[in-house]
C-alpha cells in the first residue's frame, strides 16, 4: 500500500533511543515541532538492552560478591546462590520505571510519537507504514546492533549481550569472546554469579582503546577473580551440542563451555533504510557527518551510533541536543570527543578522560608527565577493600590532557576529571581544592598534590 497520508514538522526524528528522544525533547522544549519515530520500545538499546540492564545485572553482581565476602568485614552471611529470575525481576523494574517517565516526558513535551519502522524517503521525508512524516529536518538516529562472526550461528549455548539479559539461569563455564567494554562487563557478572569465565580476546590487551596501564591493572584484577584471561588470541570456529558449546582457537586448542557469549562491537543499524538513496555517505555503515553532526546533505543530520567515534550513550544524548539547538537556531559548540568520559562497569572499574599517555605522546612529544597515585594510600579505598589507582597525564609546565582510574566506584569520579581535562586545568589549580575525606575522591586530589610537587600519601 503506498504511503499517502503526510504530516509536516520542523523536526522528524528517525530512532527513539538516547540521542533521537533526547534530540526530540530538546527541540520540543525550544518550540519545534517534533516527531518522533520508534520501531521498538522508546529509550533504544541504551534502556532496553544495555547501558541500564547491564548496570543492574552489575549492581546484583555487586550485591552478590557482597554476600559471598561478607565475613571479611566481621559479617555474618553467605552467598547461597543467585535466583536469576529474582534478578530479571528487579532488573525489569529498573527498566520499566525509567521508561513509563521518558514515555511521559514525551508526551509532556508534545512530541508526535510514531511507533513504527521508519526509512528515509528523500532527506526530507520519514516513511512509516502509510505515513509520510515530513520535515524541514530530519535527525538519523538509527543506533547500533550487537555484532557477530562469520559463520557463527546465534541460539541457546551461542549467545550476544542481548541473548545474556534473557538467560534464566547462571551457566557453569562460560566464554566470552571479545575483551572490549561489553566483554569484561558480562565476564564480571558471570564470574560474581559463580560461573568460571574464561575471556578470549585477539587484541595483547583487554579494553585495549583505554590506557595500557587500566588494561594492565583489569587483567591482573581478573586473574586474581580466577577469571581466565586470553590475549592475543583467535577465535576460529564454534560447535554446539546438547550439552554444551565447544570453541576452537587459531593453533587447534579447544575450550569447552556451556555458553558461549560474542562481545565482538556493535554495529550501525543503516543498511535498508534509504540513506544512500538520499544522499547520505556511508563508510563501513557508519553515516560521515562533520563535528557539528550534518551529513552534508540540506536539513539531514546523524546523531548516536551510527556516527563514527565512542559508541556511548551519553555521546548521542549530547550530539541530539546539539542538534535540537542548531536547528533551532541557537550556536552550541560542538563536543570534543576526547573529552567524553568513559566508563567500563566491571568489577574493579576501568574510567578514563582525556588522552592516553600514548595519545599525549603522539600529539606532544617528550613534553608529557604522568604520574600513578595508588589507591593503597586512599582510606575510603580500603575500607572497600579495592585496589586500583589514578594515573595523570600532563603536558609538562602545562595542563592536565588525561585522567585514567581503575577501582571499585572509580566511575563515580569521572565528573571531576572530566572539568579538570575540559577545562585545561594545571595539577596545581587541583591541588588546591579541597576534596573531602574520607572518600575515594580524595584519590584525585592527593595525585594533583603529588603532580603538583606536594605528595602526601604517595604509594608508588
């Protein structure tokens, strides 16, 4: 049936997930009119199928190693097991809240929303079912899908991130292939649920865009978990049974598991939707657009996933209220993408803002320090019983450009070190903050003390 029925707005955004309804929201709110086109549920794999799911399966991972270690801190409890359905409960309750208050906002806002599978049809022209959405601009928030391998085939014992939110029960031996983001976040909660975990991973090192100290620290923090770390090895081929899953390496070594978990990336979810058609320039499947997020063609943008860099949530909420605010007439700067922060939720946590010390090198020579503040020296580190550290990285006589954490609840000071890195910010204006004690914030403080030549509780 053709699409005949047209509507015309300012604003037509294509993908309900962080950046489309943030994109949305925002243009609402500066008086646009606005529709909003979901093929799925609204909120995108960020709320449904990752960034929130995974951090609750995180936190019952927490509460689990919590239960499991209790006698440490003179508590007496056990861990008598993990009730999975228990925790797909509590999980969907998380999930579920949010997502009645974004359906809310949205409607709140005023904002059209189209359930539905939308493609382009033109760059200014939304097609769903036998609508025709038309808009002076239109927003490509598309979002991404989980990757697989070649010759891999998806089912019970061969699973991605999406098919681990549906498990029922804990499996016994797990293996992960992919040492990325979503691979030592999912080997973390399996091996706090009690499975054994073993992490293949072709790369020399785990989470191998962060600096090589985090990759060195989350590995030695993994072995000490008694999970299996294999860098610098390939995956070759997988075999399924009724009993289990049988993964063979490059050079014919086998590993048996009862579940096999593909962390490999996550792709851009373009292909078929009329992109090229309108003009738009793929690589790789990726939408190039330039850093104020146009696609070059007239009144076409592309936000979230589907643009090549860091494949973060909180990127694409930025880039679509960019976008709003652009459209809208108004000039926002656009984002600086090394000064987005990063955080990889495992246990102990990997965050990070700013250059590498690698990167620093590359873009300043030898006119590079670092310096590694051991959370040995932390008290409220201690009381927690994580081991980590904060390694700096500066240019010499100049700003702080990187900030890099590993430890328990280190994610939670990523805010600060993102300031300190956007706002180019010298050890010693940081040193003369005064952060309180005790608390692991104190960690920054106490290494912008020592960068700044007054070390006080140094542990090198």
């Amino acid at each position: 049936m053709p699409a005949t029925a047209e509507t015309t707005h300012d604003l037509v955004v294509l993908g309900g997930g962080s950046g489309g309804y943030a994109c949305a929201l925002r243009a609402a709110e500066l008086g646009l009119s606005v529709a909003l086109v979901e093929k799925d549920l609204l909120g995108g794999t960020c709320l449904h199928r990752g960034c929130i799911p995974t951090k609750a399966l995180l936190h019952a991972a927490e509460v689990a190693d919590a239960a499991r270690e209790a006698s440490r801190f003179g508590v007496r409890a056990s861990l008598e097991g993990v009730d999975m359905a228990g925790v797909t409960t509590y999980r969907e309750g998380v999930v579920g809240r949010l997502h009645r208050g974004l359906q809310g906002l949205v409607k709140a806002r005023k904002v059209e929303y189209v359930e539905g599978e939308g493609r382009l049809d033109g760059p200014h022209t939304v097609v769903v079912g036998d609508r025709r959405l038309v808009g002076r601009h239109v927003v490509l928030a598309t979002g991404s899908y989980a990757r697989t391998l070649p010759g891999l085939e998806l089912g019970e014992r061969v699973v991605t991130s999406d098919g681990a939110l549906a498990l029922t029960e804990v499996p016994g031996r797990v293996v992960v292939l992919g040492g990325g983001v979503i691979g030592v976040e999912f080997a973390s909660v399996m091996r706090s649920f009690g499975a054994e975990v073993t992490v293949v991973e072709a790369l020399p090192r785990l989470v191998a865009s962060e600096d090589p100290a985090s990759s060195a620290a989350l590995e030695r923090a993994f072995r000490k978990r008694g999970i299996t770390v294999r860098t610098d090895t390939r995956f070759a081929s997988a075999t399924t049974s009724a009993d289990g899953v049988t993964v063979s390496l490059e050079g014919g070594e086998t590993l048996e598991a009862d579940l096999l978990l593909v962390a490999v990336g996550r792709g851009p979810v373009t292909d078929g939707l009329g992109y090229v058609e309108a003009g738009v320039r793929l690589e790789r499947g990726f939408v190039v657009t330039d850093e104020r997020c146009a696609t070059g063609v007239e009144g076409l943008w592309a936000v979230g996933d589907i643009v090549p860099g860091l494949q973060l949530a909180h990127r694409g909420f930025a880039q679509g209220i960019l976008v709003a605010e652009q459209i809208a007439g108004l000039s926002p700067a656009p984002l600086v993408e090394s000064q987005i922060p990063r955080v990889t939720y495992c246990e102990p946590e990997v965050a990070s803002v700013g250059l590498t010390e690698e990167q620093a090198r590359a873009e300043h020579g030898d006119r590079v320090q670092t310096y590694e503040y051991t959370l040995g020296g932390n008290g409220k580190s201690q009381i927690l019983g994580t081991q980590g550290f904060v390694k700096l990285v500066r240019v010499t006589d100049g700003p702080v450009v990187g900030v890099h954490m590993v430890g328990s609840r280190m994610g939670e000071q990523i805010g600060e070190a993102q300031l300190i890195v956007a706002w180019d910010a010298f050890p010693e204006d940081v040193a003369a903050l005064v952060h309180a004690h005790p608390t692991q914030n104190e960690a920054l403080g106490e290494a912008h003390l020592a960068l700044a030549g007054k070390p006080l509780h140094a542990h090198n």
